[in-house]
C-alpha cells in the first residue's frame, strides 16, 4: 500500500538530518536559516527618543499653567542632549533625538507659536509627561530574543540584527545540489534543432531555479543521464559522492528504460518510499545513501515534478537547514473541483481575493502532467483527500505556496 503525502512527508523529515551550522556576514544573510537568536544588545530603545518635531519641556510646568517658553538650544538626531534647568525653558528638538536632560514630554510645532527666543504652546495642547517620547526600554529589554532560532531571515530579521550589532550570524550551511536529468528524449535548450521526438530540458532548470530563488543551495549543478545503465550507474555514483543532496527527474517509473530505482539500489542507496497515494506525481521515489545523502527521484512530467518538489523536497530542505517548520495554511475553493476515489489530488491553484476579505483558491485545469504552461500564473498547491469525486465550493483544503 502506498504511503499518503503527509506519510511520505513524515518518512523524509524522519531520515534528514540538520546540516552544521556556520557563521555569515549579514549583508549575505537574507533567505538563510537562523541557527542562534538575536539577542538585544541594549535596551531598545537606548535612550528616551522623541518622536515629533517640535519643543521638549516639563510636563509639571504646562501642568502649573506656564504657557510661554524660553528655548535655549536646538537638538538633532545624534547629539549629545541639551539640560532644561528651569521650568520655564524649553529645547527645540528633532524626530530622533534624545530628549533633553530634565524634559519629560515634547509639544509638536503645530500646537506652538514663536516669537524670536520664546515659544508659546497653545491652550489645548493636553501635554503629560511622555507626550511624543518613545521611552527608553519600552520595545524591549537587554537581552530578549528578538529573532528566534529556526526563522528564516527576510529584510525585516536583517534589520533587527543590524540594530543589535550583529555583524556576523550564525546559519544553517547550504548544501551542494546535483539536479540530475535522465532521458535520452532531452536536448538542450539552445540545441539548433529539435527532432519531433524530442523536448527541450525544463524539470532541471525549473530545480535549480526554486533552490536558488529559496535560498535552499550553496551550489547548484545539473547534470544529465541517457538511458543507458552504465552511464546511469556512474552518473549517480559520482553525484551521491561528490553532493549533498541528489535530485533526480525521470527514470522513477516501471519502463524498461526507468534504470533509476535499480542503479540505486546498486550503489547502496536504501529506497524509504517508492510511489506515493497521488495524482500527480504517484511514482516519486527517495532513498538514503550509506553516508545519509538524500536522494529524490521525482517523476519527469514536469508538472509532476514541480508537484513533488513543493511538497516534500521543500520541507525535507527546511529540515536540513534548521528551520522552524511552516505552520499549515488553509483556502476555500472558489469553485467545484474533481476528486479522485483513491489518491490524494494536488492541483495547481491561483488565489484571489473577494470584495469581502476572502482569500479563495482557483484550481487551474492541466490536460496531463506534461501541461506545465497551466503552472504558470498560479500560486501553489491545494491537497485534496481521497474518496469525493467532487469537492464542492467553499472546501476548505490545505494550501501550500510555490515559494517558499
């Protein structure tokens, strides 16, 4: 009996393990996997920041009814801050700066007026102490842990570690990739001529293009097999030797040309799954190496393999690197769609939103699992259990997004 995705899912993470852990300069950390927190270095904010243009001064005196002011300096952002050492002074002061040493609150400038040294805030401008000052401290104490171990680092994860001093942090390695193609039906892309026999290669640039769009590889190699055992069996000895993880498309089926699955166990390679409960996608293949590198072997329409891809090579991925699993996301169908009695239905959809907030799936329709040009324009994948021969609108079904 065939495993399910989730099965299947469960099998791979059971049989990766973390790569080690390694330490990069921020300015090449976005899209890498964080292996130690950012901790705050100092209390954020580090000093009691104003947050409006206009004048700091003490509370207690607009309290106590004084409403015109002295101003005795000028301060900006970065500068050593001034002293208020009366009540009946103030300092004109920038967004950013600290706030002057015995001021409490700051007045913007359209709730003043001024005449030469003296400023003079207007009847209701309600000040108390606090008033447009970001207090020291209030974001977060020296310390916390600002970015968790096991998040993936965007723009926004990058800037916190900058704020924190972090010059280096410390990543899940990228591993090598051979993406390994197999069939003597593909030519090259800039090949001057196509028999009508013949497709141009796709399954392995499409690979190499979500691993590093992903962030998922250091390096990415392809690599292509005729249908030939022995250039098959020495391909995959030297890419299970020489990579840390093996991506193959093709050869995975039961045709006396699929020499995959045999050269593999030939090599040493111990099958984990061989088939999967699914549409598309039902022959994927994966295997451990004796060393432990992992071996996918997806099916060769390309539609099949970007299947396969999304739904297992990519978790597989983030466990390798170190990351927090992604919590699962769900959609509604937009419309009516076919099921199948017996396996698991992944298809393609493309979101959209509806007047009222609703973010709804919208199958796209593939001929076969050769029609990739369907792929394009559509979001990810909705899982579809077996056994209804239609899911009517408004199922909700399990999403997952084509990016990472």
């Amino acid at each position: 009996m065939l495993p399910s995705p989730a099965d299947a899912e469960r099998i791979i993470l059971e049989n990766v393990s973390s790569l080690p852990a390694e330490h990069c300069p921020l300015a090449s950390a976005h899209a890498r996997v964080l292996r130690a927190p950012i901790t705050a270095d100092r209390a954020l904010p580090p000093f009691d920041r104003v947050t409006m243009d206009g004048f700091a001064l003490r509370s207690a005196a607009w309290a106590a009814g004084t409403r015109s002011f002295r101003v005795t300096g000028l301060q900006g952002a970065g500068m050593m801050p001034l002293a208020l050492h009366a009540d009946d002074v103030c300092v004109e002061i920038a967004t950013g700066a600290v706030l002057p040493t015995g001021a409490d609150c700051v007045v913007p400038y359209e709730a003043t007026t001024r005449e030469g040294a003296t400023m003079t805030v207007a009847e209701g401008a309600g000040l108390a102490p606090g008033a447009n000052v970001h207090g020291r401290g209030t974001d977060c104490a020296a310390g916390a842990v600002l970015v968790a171990p096991g998040s993936w680092l965007t723009a926004l994860e990058v800037a916190v570690a900058a704020a924190c001093g972090r010059a280096t942090l410390e990543v899940g390695m990228l591993p090598s990739v051979a993406v390994v193609a197999t069939g003597d039906e593909l030519v090259e892309v800039d090949s001057p001529a196509v028999a009508p026999f013949q497709v141009r290669k796709s399954n392995d640039y499409a690979l190499r293009a979500a691993l590093l769009a992903g962030g998922l590889a250091a390096r990415v190699e392809r690599l292509h097999l005729r249908d030939l055992r022995p250039e098959v069996e020495a391909g995959l000895r030297r890419a299970t030797a020489e990579f840390d993880v093996v991506l193959l498309t093709g050869g995975v089926s039961k045709g006396k040309f699929d020499f995959i699955p045999a050269a593999l166990a030939a090599l040493g390679v111990v099958k984990k799954i061989a088939g999967v409960a699914q549409r598309p996608g039902k022959p994927f293949w994966f295997g451990v190496t004796p060393r432990h590198t992992p071996v996918f072997a997806l099916p060769g329409n390309p539609v099949s393999a970007s299947v396969c891809f999304r739904r297992y090579v990519v978790p597989a991925f983030g466990k390798m690197l170190g990351a927090t699993p992604a919590r699962a996301d769900w959609v509604p169908l937009a419309e009516a769609t076919p099921g199948h009695p017996t396996l698991t239905r992944l298809n393609a959809v493309r979101l959209a939103s509806t007047p009222d907030g609703r973010r709804m799936a919208h199958p796209a329709v593939c001929n076969t699992s050769g029609d990739f040009a369907e792929l394009v324009g559509t979001d990810g994948l909705v899982e579809l259990p077996p056994g209804p021969t239609e899911f009517p609108a408004g199922t909700v079904a399990q999403y997952w997004a084509w990016a990472r």
